[in-house]
C-alpha cells in the first residue's frame, strides 16, 4: 500500500521566497505562457516543410545572390544599356583630339567581332540628365553610336557596360585618367588640362593637388611637367586652338615665359595668327618664344650677372661710351684713348641729370 504524503500549509517565508522567484520570472511566463506553448513556438519558427534537396537549392540560390550583390557593388558585371541612356560629357573628357583614321578602324573591329571591351559608367542624380553618365571608352561609346546611324542594327541600339560607383568625382577623374593612360598616352597638355578642370568642378582644392591625386605614381619629374602645361591651359587654354601639336620643350619654355609675365605678348602674338592653320600657330609660338628675352638672373642666387651691351659709340675726341644694362638697371662706361677726370664726370652727372628731369 502507497504511503500517502502529508501536504503541509507554506510558511509566512515560504509564501516571501515563492514570491520573490516569481518576480525573477521571465516575463512570457509572468504573462501565464505555459512552458509547453513556448517550446511549440520556437519549433515551428525553425521547422522547415521542404525537403532537404530543396533546402539545398535555397541555399545555393541565397549564396549565388549574396556573390552577385557584391560583384554589384565592386563593379564586375556587366548590363546592356541603351545608347541613349549614357550620358557621354557626363565629365570634362581628359582627350582633347580622338584621331579619325583610329576610330574607323575602331568601328571596323567592332563591326567584326563586337564589342569586346565594356564601357564603364555611373549612375547619374535624378533630374542631372541621363540615367548614367560615361567614365571611361568614350571611343567605344562614339563608335557604337556611329554603326548605329549607319546601319539600325538592333545590335548596335545598346553598349555593355560595367557600372561604377565612385567615392567621389576625384575618382571618377582618376578612373578616367587611368583607362586611357593604359589604351593611348596622354599627351603632357592633356594631363595638365584634365587636372585643371578637376580642381575647376571641386574635385580637388586646386591644379596642384589633382595633379598629385590623378599622378601618383608619376615621378616628381613628370608631375612638374605637368604643373607646366597646366599653367598653359589656365593662361593660354582659350587661344591655343592646336595644343596637340605643341611639344614638349616648347610646352616648358612657354611656361616658364608665363611664370616670368610674359602672358600679355604671348596672348597678342597668338591672337595675330591664323585660327584655321595649324602650322600658323606652331610658327607663331616659335616666333614669339625667339622674341622672348631670357629673364634676368636673380642676384640673390650669386655669380656674375650677365651683361648686354649696346653698339659702341665714339667720339671726335677719342672718347667711347657703352651703354650696359644688368640686373640693376642701365650703365654707361666711358673710356677710350684720352684720360677722363673727376672734374668731367661731375660735369657729365649733371649733364644725365639735367636730362632725365626733363619732362
């Protein structure tokens, strides 16, 4: 026979530690959740109906579309755009002059065997004008554009493209500097004017900074050239009409022409030549830095300056006068057969003064 349990009634402190337990309780069993309820719960939140082959799948199928977000986001897959959906002047292009003769030849590949290469772009503000402006294969983009007015070929009314998102338009500028310094060099010009009109739309505090961020690994050689040219553009950039022609030595003496403030006769010169020949401007360009005096030395970096000594002139007396001028200002040296005293040049000093108070 079973020994039955004598229940006894809690004590005062048995009713206290009882009811401080409760208050330690979560709060669903607080609310009157049974224990049984919560566990039904958290089972059918983790039960899954499928089969595990088709679990299998979902997953692959999350992993494939986590690889292609990121692929998105670094700018590894390529779309079909419509022609008229990219922007080319989105930024101030970096090439002043794309060769004719090239871009046939461009358009004939392309023609052949496609579009090998995709262009880049990036997604332009709403409102700002096309869905996407062009960073880099602006003559892929004018080709295609081309076989389209030629022909109407469906194939032609898109472009592949790549879409970038650039930290800020100083990439974008790099971006664009870097894929045509691979395709086709940059000419030292096209450099400076390109780091000109970034620091111009705020990419860059100023020509000298951007020249730094588009160049960097240039040697410091180079970026002074650059610098150089950039002054070019700044000063010089409305009147040049040929700048792809200019070379490069003659690039350096202009620049440094304008450093030494020459701007107003290289801007009068240039103005007198012909703006439909280019071999008028080049022949203008020669002309004026023939004409150009070099600067004169500065004192301060020592040696002897040098002297450029008008003709000779020579008196009925036997007296010789040479006007020479230097860093200082003009000299005039008298000499000659007979001997000069003190008692002339005084007369003589008076004499200059007398004339140079004339008004």
């Amino acid at each position: 026979m079973a020994k039955r349990r004598v229940l006894a009634v809690p004590s005062s402190a048995d009713l206290e530690k009882m009811e401080a337990d409760f208050r330690r309780e979560p709060a669903p069993a607080r609310a009157g959740v049974a224990p049984i309820a919560q566990v039904a719960a958290e089972t059918a939140a983790v039960f899954d109906p499928r089969s595990a082959d088709e679990r299998a799948e979902a997953a692959r199928d999350r992993a494939v579309a986590g690889a292609f977000r990121e692929a998105q986001t670094r700018g590894l897959v390529m779309v079909e755009l419509p022609l008229d959906d990219i922007e080319a002047d989105a930024l101030v292009r970096d090439r002043v002059v794309i060769d004719a003769e090239e871009l046939e030849e461009l358009k004939a590949s392309i023609a052949k065997t496609g579009l090998r290469l995709p262009v880049e772009v990036f997604e332009q503000a709403p409102g700002t004008g096309r869905p996407y402006g062009l960073l880099s294969g602006y003559r892929r983009l004018m080709a295609v554009r081309a076989l389209w007015d030629l022909t109407h070929e469906p194939r032609y009314a898109t472009i592949r493209a790549v879409v970038r998102e650039p930290a800020a338009m100083g990439g974008a500028f790099a971006a664009m500097i870097e894929e045509n310094e691979v395709r086709a060099s940059l000419s030292q010009y096209e450099r400076g004017r390109i780091a000109v009109i970034a620091a111009q739309q705020g990419a860059f505090t100023n020509p000298e900074a951007a020249v730094d961020a588009l160049f960097p690994v240039a040697s410091k050689a180079k970026r002074s050239k650059i610098r150089s040219f950039a002054l070019i553009f700044e000063e010089l950039g409305d009147m040049l009409k040929f700048p792809d022609l200019l070379r490069e030595k003659d690039g350096l003496r202009i620049a440094q022409a304008l450093r030494d403030g020459a701007e107003a006769r290289l801007r009068d010169g240039l103005a007198e030549a012909d703006p439909a020949d280019p071999a008028a401007e080049l022949a203008a360009i020669e002309r004026l830095l023939d004409d150009l005096d070099a600067p004169a030395p500065d004192p301060r970096k020592g040696g002897r300056p040098k002297r450029v000594a008008s003709p000779v002139a020579e008196t009925t007396s036997g007296f010789t006068v040479v006007a020479e001028q230097d860093a200082r200002g003009w000299a005039l040296r008298i000499g000659g057969r007979r001997k000069i005293d003190r008692a002339l040049m005084e007369s003589l000093v008076r004499e200059v003064t007398r004339l140079l108070e004339k008004p």
